[in-house]
C-alpha cells in the first residue's frame, strides 16, 4: 500500500492512464498478436483449420512472409544507422571522437544490433516496435552499462492523444509484464494478499 500523499497520487494517477490507455490499445495488441500469429505461419483461422482436422486434413500455409522480413530485418542491421557526434568547436573533436567510440562500445556490448533487429521485424509485421534502455548495475564486471531489450508491443499501453510518427508526442507510456508470485517475494518479501 502507498505510505505518503505522493505515492497515492502517483499511484491514482498510474491507474488512469491503465484505465484509458487499456481501452485505446488493446485492439491494436489483438490485430499486432494475429499479425504475428500470420507471420509465423498460423494463417488458418481456428474455425477452418478446425474444420481442416474434422476431414483429416492438414492446415498447412505456404508462408513466405517471415522470410521477406528476415532479409529486409539483416539488411537493416549491415545498413545500421549509428549515433555520430560532432564537437561545436574545434578543440571538441578529441571529446566527441571519445564519446562515438563510447556509443559503439555500448551498442556492442549491450547486442544492441540484435534487439533492434527483433523490434525492427516487429515494425514490420505488425506496424510498431518498442525498446527499452536501462542501466544494468551486474553487467561490466559490476561496473554497469545501459542495456537494451525489444519489448513485446502487447506488453505496452501509451497515451491514446498521442498522434505523431513513433508516438513522439505522448504523455506517457507504461510497459508491463506478469511476473511468477516467488520472484515477486524473492525480490520484496512477503506481502498480503499476493495472487498468482
């Protein structure tokens, strides 16, 4: 339970946006889930390829779609866009040739290439591909680094006011998951009235 006044605004405030960003992109996460299912193959709707079962038939699709994407996905990873620094000033160039290697270390040891290839594919097929950059404080030998992960567009729910291309103009966004109750307790402890 929240303790203090903010937490309990920020809590009412949270549950807000859940409530009217559900109702705004839960479609969205249908149509992207049956995109995705069409994808990977399962281009039977469950009544015909019901029906296909009853007759002893096979429910086989000639599916080539996730190939086209594999190779538009690995050309868009030789193709990389990468960030680039320029110093406003001469005696910059030392700071931003050590920030561009900095950059490529980073997007090198974080796989950032891989990621970005998974959300790219998700771009394609299903018309929107999220990431997630966070600081890992165990990766480095412990020293830490920023880590990016593709993150399932069902998964997501955004402001529904927002309009411009990769939704830049948003208010917020909430990424959620369903976590197994023992991490929960492994990670807080024991609380009142978990569920699974």
């Amino acid at each position: 339970k929240p303790s203090t006044k903010k937490d309990k605004d920020f809590l009412e405030y949270l549950n807000r946006c859940i409530g009217e960003a559900s109702i705004f992109c839960e479609p969205e996460h249908r149509r992207v889930e049956e995109n995705s299912k069409y994808e990977r193959g399962f281009q039977w709707s469950e009544g015909d390829a019901a029906r296909q079962k009853d007759k002893d038939r096979p429910a086989l699709p000639l599916n080539d779609i996730s190939k086209g994407l594999s190779s538009v996905a690995n050309r868009e990873i030789m193709d990389r866009y990468t960030p680039k620094v320029f110093g406003r000033e001469p005696d910059d160039d030392g700071k931003a040739e050590l920030l561009d290697e900095l950059s490529r270390w980073q997007r090198d040891a974080a796989e950032t290439e891989h990621e970005e290839s998974r959300a790219f594919r998700q771009a394609c097929g299903s018309g929107y591909g999220v990431m997630h950059k966070y600081w890992n404080e165990v990766e480095a030998g412990g020293e830490g680094m920023v880590m990016d992960e593709e993150v399932p567009i069902w998964t997501m729910l955004w402001d529904p006011r927002a309009r411009k291309q990769n939704l830049v103009d948003r208010k917020y966004h909430i990424s959620g998951k369903y976590v197994p109750v023992s991490e929960i307790i492994d990670q807080f402890g024991q609380r009142r009235g978990l569920k699974k």
